[in-house]
C-alpha cells in the first residue's frame, strides 16, 4: 500500500469512526441531574412517559428493577418480583425500567417498545407480565416474527388500538423513554440485567433470587423507616 493509499485510509477509517460516535452520541440524554433513586415525572427527555410505578409512589422503601424482557435471568427473577410487589404493595414502591442488551438479546428492544407502546393504552403492566411468560414463544423470534407476536401478546393483554400499538412501538417517543431508561442504567452502573436496586443498594443474586431472602430485606428496610 503506498503513503497516499495509507492515508486515504486512514481519514476514510477515522471519517466512519467519527460518524459512529456521533450516531451513538444522538441517542443518548443528559441526565446527570435526575436522582435515579426516586420516582422519574414524564418529560421531554423521557418521551413525556413517566416510570412505571407498582404499588404506591409513597411507599417506604423504593425496589427499582432495570430489566431485559429477553433476559432469561430477568425471566426467572420475574415471578419472585410478581409476588414480592404484590404481598408489599402499601409499603413498596416498585418501579420498572427499560435495559435492554441487544448485542446478546436482538429481540430486547422491540420487546421493551411493545411494553412500553401498550403502556400508552394503559397496560403497561399486563404487557411486562405477558413478555416474560411468554419469552420462550417470541424469544428467538425474526425481525419478520416478532411483531405479529407483540400484536398477539398486546390484544390478548387488552390493548385495544392494534394499529396505534403498532406505531408506537416504532415512534420517537418511546424510543425515547428506552433511551432515557438506559441512561439511568449507565448513571447506576448497571452492567448486566436484572439489576435490582432497594433504596439505591445493589441487591446481589443470591438475594433476589430467593423469595424469602429478598422478602427479608425488603421487610428489614419497611422495619427502619419506623425506628
């Protein structure tokens, strides 16, 4: 290769180097002034969609869960968490946030849009439930497959509007909400998913993946709001 030829190279690798960053650098959102730890408002930033909150905003102590809906460990963790919110709902604020690792998870970020579109027909929570029971039908799905799935999943969920569900999931603002949600991740470290969070505190695997020993701590943090 010749000096000219190297460097036309080299600009050429540097010029889509650049592009590549720059691309990444859209979809990210400031939010190093957002306290992660608390409930989040609707905004601009997040696409005017506010967390997705079980249980009472007011509750004692606040369980954030950032998930994969194509996550098998989000998907074994699921019905542990579905108890745990539902026996500590008064005192529990349980909050949802998008994490999806498409690089080992191609399906993760339609499934997370799908929740999130049938969150704006209000039933968020009926498709975050359906997604993670039903990971092993839509879980290794094509690009081609996998929205007529969401479609099925979202009408048996009771989402009503199909056609609007469908624009949705591929509209800015709920790329927006991923993209904010993901954002939030990365200002707590998250690494790997689920990553579950009670007031602020990493809980490990042994912990949430055991319902008795995460209902322990779930209650021994209840108990020191009393003291």
């Amino acid at each position: 290769m010749s000096r000219n030829t190297w460097i036309i190279f080299v600009i050429v690798c540097v010029t889509i180097l650049g592009g590549l960053i720059f691309l990444s650098r859209q979809n990210r959102v400031e939010v190093g002034d957002v306290n992660t730890g608390a409930v989040i408002a609707a905004s601009e930033a997040n696409g005017n969609i506010a967390d997705h909150v079980y249980g009472s905003e007011e509750g004692k102590v606040t369980l954030i869960e950032y998930g994969d809906f194509q996550c098998p460990a989000c998907r074994s963790a699921f019905p542990i968490l579905l108890e745990l919110k539902e026996e500590f709902k008064d005192d529990l604020t349980f909050v949802f946030r998008n994490n999806p690792l498409p690089q080992i998870h191609p399906n993760a970020r339609a499934a997370s849009a799908a929740a999130e579109a049938g969150g704006l027909q209000g039933k968020f929570w009926e498709m975050h439930d359906a997604l993670f029971e039903q990971q092993n039908i839509w879980g290794n799905a094509s690009i081609e497959e996998r929205l007529p799935m969401f479609v099925t999943i979202a009408e048996d969920a009771g989402v009503e509007d199909l056609d609007k569900f469908k624009r949705d999931m591929e509209s800015k603002r709920v790329s927006d909400k991923i993209n904010f949600d993901l954002e939030l991740g990365r200002k707590d470290g998250v690494s790997g998913t689920p990553t579950i969070l009670l007031n602020g505190e990493k809980i490990e695997s042994d912990v949430w993946s055991v319902y008795d020993k995460l209902a322990k701590k779930v209650q021994e943090a209840i108990d020191a709001t009393k003291e």
